[in-house]
C-alpha cells in the first residue's frame, strides 16, 4: 500500500488513569518494582491525569515545585509524597512481606 502511512501518536498512561481504582493499581505496581524513580513517575502521571494545577492545590504545593518534586531529577520529600497522595483521594498502606522479619 504505497502512500499510505499510519497516524500515531506518543503513549501517555495518564489518558488510562480514569479511576482511583486505576490510580492505586498503577502506584501499587510501581512501588513493586522496589524503584523510587517508577514510584516518582507513577506519581506524576496520576497527578497528571487528575491535572497537575488541581493536585497542587489540593495539596496546598505550588504547582512548579510540584513538577520539580515529581520530575526525573525530583526527590520528594515524604510530606510532599503523602500530600498528593491525599489530594489524588487515595491513601499509602504498609503491609507485610513475605517472608516477615521478625521484630
């Protein structure tokens, strides 16, 4: 088929992020990976689908140091990390692992 070409356009998971039962899966899965830059990316691409503007209010954080906080080169604090899990209406949980240490 000469002269036909396909329109495609760059992957953005934030247009798959519909739900907070999305949003939790997604974060679940990256907090798996046991790499705090998938979590830090994984943040950001909720908070994108939920606007970014919107987060940054709800989570009383200036706009800007929220794209810094959760941009490739960001390091979060966790008050940062916990204040936009909140404003995305979602809460963190600590579970244990299996195998237990025990304590």
């Amino acid at each position: 088929m000469a002269g036909s070409e396909t329109s495609t356009r760059p992957f953005d998971v934030a247009t798959y992020l519909r739900t907070p039962e999305d949003a939790a899966a997604y974060l679940s899965a990256a907090l798996e990976e046991n790499d705090p830059a998938a979590f830090r990316r994984a943040l950001g691409d909720v908070a994108r689908a939920r606007s970014m503007a919107s987060v940054a209010e709800a989570s009383g954080l200036g706009r800007e140091s929220l794209y810094k906080a959760l941009s490739q080169t960001g390091n979060p604090s966790l008050d940062t990390v916990q204040r936009v899990v909140s404003a995305l209406g979602l809460t963190l949980a600590v579970l244990p692992a299996a195998p237990a240490i025990d304590l």
